[in-house]
C-alpha cells in the first residue's frame, strides 16, 4: 500500500468516526484492512491519533475558517476530508503542505459530495491551503458567468 492509498484509508476512517461519534484512536482496530498496511500503518496511526488528539482545535480552525458551512453543515464525506488535511497541515510536521494540499483535492474529486453542487447553482471547494497560509477559505461559486473566487 502507498501513501495514497493510506491516506484514502485515514480519510475512510474518518468518516466512520463522525457517523459513529467515536473519535477515539482504538476504531483503527474495528478496520482489518489496518492489519494488512505493512509500511503505512505508522502514518495511519499517527494521523488519526493527532486528529482523536486535536479533533476540537481541528473542527475549530474549520468553523473559523468556513463562511457559512460550519462543520454541522458540511457534508460528511467533505468533513472527513478537510478533518484529515488540516490535520496534516497543523499537527503532522513531515508531511509537505503542498503535498496533503494536493492529496486533499484529489481526495475531494474522488469522494466529494457532487450531487450536492449538482442540484445548486454555487457549490464550494475546500481549499486546505488557505488553512495553512492564510487560515482562511477560498469559496469557489459557479453560477451563469462561470466560476469565480472570493476569499473570506
């Protein structure tokens, strides 16, 4: 397993926190998938207990940061998402913030809430960048003219 594929399995993991409301590092041991990791179960394993560790600064930072979408709001799979890359940004020292930037829009376009943008004229991006750089969002609206960006 790379580190992709680990990062995609923290983000899972993640999820299954939230729709439980267990953010405890012992829900790793519920996945028998963490057994088989091998070289990515240091990674995962750390990631998720800074996350249990840090999950009320964390969710913080996201509801500071989020104009009008706390994160009661957001769609659960974009939580688990903008949990885990501000996770990384904020608490994971090793991890390039250019990396777990990247990762977390590849993650959002593989697993992000599309049938919510789809029935609506705006939709919005998480931009885990702005957390890092600027602790702000960057709001991505489309609507008859085309995409355009505003940054609260």
């Amino acid at each position: 397993m790379n580190r992709k594929e680990a990062r995609e399995f923290a983000m899972q993991v993640v999820f299954h926190m939230e729709i439980h409301r267990d953010f405890s590092p012992e829900v790793l041991m519920k996945f028998p998938k963490y057994e088989e990791m091998a070289n990515q179960k240091d990674y995962v394993k750390t990631v998720i207990e800074k996350l249990c560790e840090n999950i009320e600064a964390i969710d913080e930072t996201l509801n500071a940061n989020s104009v009008g979408w706390p994160v009661t709001r957001m769609p659960k799979t974009d939580l688990a998402i903008a949990r885990l890359a501000t996770c990384e940004i904020k608490y994971m020292e090793d991890i390039p913030k250019a990396v777990a930037i990247n990762e977390a829009v590849e993650l959002a376009k593989k697993f992000g809430e599309d049938e919510i943008w789809k029935k609506s004229e705006y939709f919005w991006i998480f931009t885990p960048d702005l957390i890092y750089q600027y602790h702000i969002f960057s709001v991505r609206t489309v609507n008859k003219t085309g995409p355009t960006y505003q940054t609260f």
